[in-house]
C-alpha cells in the first residue's frame, strides 16, 4: 500500500495543485498586496493560490491515508505526436502557409493512429480537407492566413 | 402582456431570413459534429465557435445556441445507436436507449427523444421568457457584495454538482481563478501571470483554453484506447412510435420537463442530475421498474426531456446574471465577451432584440431539430459510422485554424498544445476540467466586485454578511458545503451519480 502513494491518482493531482498554487503566490509577491479596502493586484491572486496550494497539500495528505485509483499508463506517442503536430502547426502557418502547416499537422496526427498507413484514399482526403480549409477560411471568411509564406517567396519574415 | 409584446419581437428578429438561415446551420452542423462517437457538446461548440466570429452577434448567438441544442440531439442519437454517450448526460439515455435499438425499436426510441426534446425545449423557451425579465430586474438591483456572493453560490454550487472528488473540483475552480486574472489588471493596470510574454498582456486566449482543455485532451485521450472501437450501426424500423409508446411517454415527458426546468437553473452540472434524478424518478414510478434497462421507452423519454429542459434553462442565470452554469455557458459567455456584449441583467434592458431574438431562436432551432432529424437519420448513421482515424486529425486542425483565426497570433496555436497537454492529464488523473473553465470566465470578475464591496465598506469583510440578500447566498453556499461534507448525504449524492450504472 505504501508503495503505491507515487502511483496514485489523487497524489499527482494534488502535486500538481501545489505546483501551481505555489508558483502563484511566488510570481504574486511581485505584485502590490494594498489592504482590503484598496485591494492591490497581488491581492486577490494570493488569496486564491493560498487556498489551492491548501486544497493540493490537502489532497495529498489524503492520499497517503486513503486507497485510491493508480494513474494507469500515459499515451506517450499519440500524446507527443497531437501535441507535436499543433506546435508544427504554429510554426509554420505565418511562414509556411497554411497548405504546409495543414498537410503537416494531419500527417502528424494521423501518425498517431494505429490504423495510420500511407495510400492513396486517405492522402486524397487530405488534399481534399486543405483545400475545403483553404476556401472556405481563406477564401469564404477571409480569415487572413498566409497560403504561401515568405520561406517560399522569398521575403523575410 | 408585456410578455407577448416581448416575445413577438423576438419572433420578429428570430425570422429574419438571416438568421433564420443561421440558425439552421447552427442546429444541423451541431448534429452532425454532435453524432461523432466521442464528441460531447462542449467540444463541438468549442470547435465550432470560430465559425461565428465573423457574424453579427445576435446571429452569432443564434447560430451558437443551434449548434448546442444540435449537439445535445446528436449525442443523444449516438447515444441510442451505438451506445456511446458523447457526455454524461446521455449515458442515461443510452442505457434504455440503446437495448431499445437492439431489440429494432431505434426508429421509435430516436422519435421519443426528439418527441421528448422538443416539448421539453417549448415549455422550458416559455419558462425563460417568464422568469428571466424579473429576475433580470432583481438582478440590477445588486450591488458588488451580493454579486460576488453570487458567483461564490454559483462556484461552491459547481464544485458540489461536479462529479467525482470534491477536492479536486475545488482546485479546478481555484486554478481556473488563476487563469481566468492572468493579463492586464484593469483596475491598477498591473500586468500579471504573463511570465513576460507579450501575447499573454491581454489574458489568456478562452477559446484556446477550451478547445485545448477539451477538443485535444479529448481527441489524445480517445487515441490512447488503441485499437478502434467498431462501431456497427443496427437497422432502423419505423420512425413513429406506436399509439402505446405515446400513452406511455406522456406522464415521463411531462415529469422529465418540470424537473429538468428546475435543476437546469442550478449551477453545475444541473443538466446531467436532471437526466440522472428523471431517470431514477420514472423507474421508482413505473408498475414494472424491471423494464428499465431493457428497453423502457419510459428510460429514453424522461431523461431526454430532462435533459433538453435543463439545457434550455440553464440559459437563465446566464442571461439574467451573467453567471454561466455549466461549461456550455462559459462558452456562450466568453463568446459574447468576443463579441463585444457582457452579459448581465443589462442586456435585457439593453438590447432587446438581442435577447428576444436568442429566446424565440431557441424554440425555432427545437422545431427545427424535430423537422429535420428524424428524416435526416440515415445521413447521421452515415457520420456515425466515419471511422475515427479519419476523423480526429480533421478535429484537431480545425481547433488549430480556429484558434489562429480569433487573434492572428500563432502564440495562441502553442497555448492550444500546452492546455491540450493539461486537458489530456487531467483526464488521466480523474480531475474533471469543467469547473476550471467556469472559473475562468467568472475570475476577473469576482475579483472586481470583492474589491468595489470592500472598498465601499472601507475594507470590513462584514459588508458580504451584512446586506441580506449577499447573507442569505453565502448561508446557502455554506449549507451546501456542509451537506456534503456530511457523511450520510454524502453517501446519497455518490449513489446518485452511480446509480444505474
């Protein structure tokens, strides 16, 4: 029993909530408290961190003295690989276009999928989902994304 | 009747063939995201808002409100047909629902439900349109301490609904507090929690705070399951149900809807005790309660009306008070704050035909989701039936374009990776994330009306005890704090959300 503490559910939440609360109230003490009739902005901010770094201490005593569910295995692979693909998508939407950052990112995301394979029926629903992306956002909105960056015409960023 | 007069602009607003035609989209994109096995409401509208932000805002929250009401029925038909509840609100319905399916009553399961639903949605359009003008005038009436005492029921109330440990949710408020101040100060122009990061100046991003903390902590956590879940679709019989069926449903419908109407208003997941508390009604009721989860149209009929009574009034305080209830209305909130309006008792008195316009749409969209869906059911199966491995990456990309799109920064692309990598955490870690984005929404404005109180007492903390109507709020919070620390009520409120289960 005691040995599971670190696997536990409710230990890793609570850690997290400490985490948090914790940095919280230190970027705070940067901010001006003022008094309860003139509430600076480090006021309220302390407040709530003091009280979540509370309920996080709370959850983790708790967990030393209570069965709980153990945190089962992460996803590591689909996990990076969404994640991954979103911040290629970042990258490269204002310097690429939007075309590249879209091919990118369904190919990075797809890639997590077990069922992923290379062929031609899903690579003709891509193309066919970046151009629906590019007219109907680009085009029909005219949300302004670049579709082709300056890393191919040229001009710098 | 003032409430005629009220209600026939709104009509005249709702009818516009613009808005008119939004709300039909709203309602049909909403169904067809919503019926995708694993999506639930909050995700789709989420995904779905950027769609709106280039629309005048009356059609923006037309379109907006379809598209939940859409959802709720797509999750509901997913539901009955293949058994896998987009959100918790539907787990009731699927469990008649679907052994009502695969006995080849899906026809008539999925009519009960639309049946169900669209009563449910016009008496409860009726109650907001009754109790939300004067409520409103209460409303306007409340000074800074009883509006902070407020938002204090409303999170403490969320915490109490929330489903699994009550710590957690408590931490998720206090985190979404956090967030929710992160920016610039208005009142001392103090810029905090930026971590000097220029984008962060102006707070940060809710639409990619939500579809980070739900679309992709989602979409990672349905990859994790591996192999793909098959999902095979029966055939549909006749899509009315039977003269018994109707003898049967009415007494569910009508008792489903009161109750629904009721705990919709409620903070928290009212939505979701609605359906639940329906359900365990209908049965206690029924002469042969072994029917339930066999394939008792009863069990569809009364957590569907609700449920969708529920949804509908939980439009009240958000409207009246500007005080979201459930996630779905921090939603609406934050997209009414993109477009310009703050919602609160004001808007009402302010614009009306916003308001109106927003009531009246609702009760189109419920007639419209009637109309439509049933004939519409073979193009769902067909969405249903759309393998997830195809579907996910599309999600995803549409969650990163829309998040691009509200502010032209990629910065806001990362923050959707960074609260996806939260959202999918915390989901390993059984800390539901709905409370946080409550929070959110609700942070920088508590702190303004506890420091406007305290300023106006000079700084005495009595001032949130010492006018009534503040008093009489924090009591309640507080009884309901003690009722479930309580270990006998306790015991009730665990059993009813595992009841049936």
């Amino acid at each position: 029993m005691r040995v599971a503490v670190g696997r536990r559910k409710d230990f890793w939440t609570g850690v997290i909530y400490i985490v948090i609360g914790l940095s919280a109230l230190v970027i705070a003490r940067n901010y001006a408290l003022g008094s309860a009739a003139r509430m600076g902005p480090g006021y309220f901010p302390t407040a709530v961190a003091l009280l979540l770094t509370a309920v996080g201490v709370t959850i983790v005593v708790r967990s030393f003295v209570r069965e709980g569910e153990l945190v089962d295995r992460f996803a590591w692979k689909p996990m990076l690989l969404v994640l991954g693909s979103i911040v290629a998508f970042g990258i490269l939407i204002n310097r690429a276009g939007l075309p590249l950052a879209a091919v990118v990112l369904v190919l990075g995301c797809a890639a997590a999928s077990e069922r992923f394979r290379i062929g031609w029926p899903p690579m003709l629903g891509m193309a066919a989902l970046v151009a629906f992306c590019v007219i109907v956002f680009v085009i029909g909105m005219g949300i302004p994304m670049p579709l082709i960056g300056p890393w191919f015409t040229g001009i710098g960023e | 009747m003032e409430v005629f007069a009220n209600l026939a602009l709104g009509l005249q607003t709702a009818t516009g063939l613009e808005n008119l035609l939004y709300c039909f989209i709203g309602v049909c994109l909403g169904t067809a995201v919503g019926v995708l096995p694993g999506l639930g409401p909050v995700t789709t509208i989420a995904m779905l808002l950027p769609l709106t932000f280039g629309l005048p805002p009356v059609a923006a929250l037309i379109m907006l409100a379809g598209i939940y009401y859409g959802a709720q029925y797509g999750g509901s038909t997913t539901a009955i047909l293949v058994n896998m509840p987009g959100e918790a609100s539907s787990v009731v319905t699927a469990l008649d629902g679907y052994q009502m399916a695969r006995q080849g009553k899906a026809g008539r399961a999925l009519a009960t439900a639309a049946i169900g639903s669209f009563f449910a949605g016009t008496v409860a359009t009726l109650i907001i349109a009754l109790f939300a003008p004067p409520l409103a005038e209460v409303a306007l009436t409340f000074g800074p301490a009883e509006y902070f005492s407020l938002m204090v029921l409303g999170l403490v109330a969320a915490i109490v609904l929330a489903h699994g440990s009550l710590l957690h949710a408590a931490g998720m408020i206090l985190i979404g507090l956090l967030l929710g101040i992160s920016g610039t100060d208005v009142n001392s122009g103090a810029v905090r929690y930026t971590l000097g990061i220029s984008e962060l100046v102006d707070g940060i991003g809710f639409v990619a705070l939500a579809m980070g903390l739900f679309g992709v902590g989602e979409v990672i956590a349905n990859l994790e399951h591996g192999s793909e879940r098959r999902v095979s679709v029966g055939t549909i019989d006749r899509l009315m149900p039977t003269r018994e069926d109707c003898k049967r449903i009415v007494g569910p419908i009508l008792r489903g809807t009161a109750l629904g109407s009721l705990l919709g208003v409620l903070p928290g997941g009212g939505a979701l005790l609605a359906a639940f508390g329906a359900y365990t009604l209908e049965k206690r009721l029924s002469k042969n309660p072994g029917e339930f989860g066999r394939g008792a149209v009863e069990g569809v009929a009364a957590p569907e009306a609700a449920n969708n009574a529920g949804a509908q009034t939980s439009f009240i305080p958000m409207l009246t008070l500007g005080i979201p209830s459930n996630p779905t209305m921090a939603l609406m909130v934050g997209a009414m704050i993109i477009q310009g309006i703050q919602p609160g008792p004001s808007v009402m008195g302010e614009q009306p035909a916003l308001f109106w316009g927003l009531i009246v749409s609702m009760w189109i969209g419920n007639l419209m989701l009637l109309i439509l869906n049933l004939p519409l059911i073979r193009i769902w199966v067909i969405m249903i039936r759309f393998p997830y491995h195809f579907l996910y990456p599309t999600i995803v990309l549409f969650c990163a374009i829309g998040v691009f799109s509200l502010n032209n920064t990629n910065f806001d692309v990362y923050l959707l990776a960074l609260f996806g990598l939260l959202g999918y955490v915390f989901r390993k870690l059984d800390a539901e994330p709905a409370p946080l984005l409550l929070a959110f929404v609700l942070g920088p404005m508590m702190e303004e009306f506890l420091r406007r109180a305290l300023l106006i007492s000079r700084g005495d903390p009595l001032v949130l005890v010492s006018r009534p109507v503040s008093a009489a709020m924090l009591i309640i919070a507080a009884g309901l704090v003690v009722m479930v620390i309580t270990p006998a009520l306790r015991r009730t409120r665990e059993k009813a959300f595992q009841e049936e289960l």
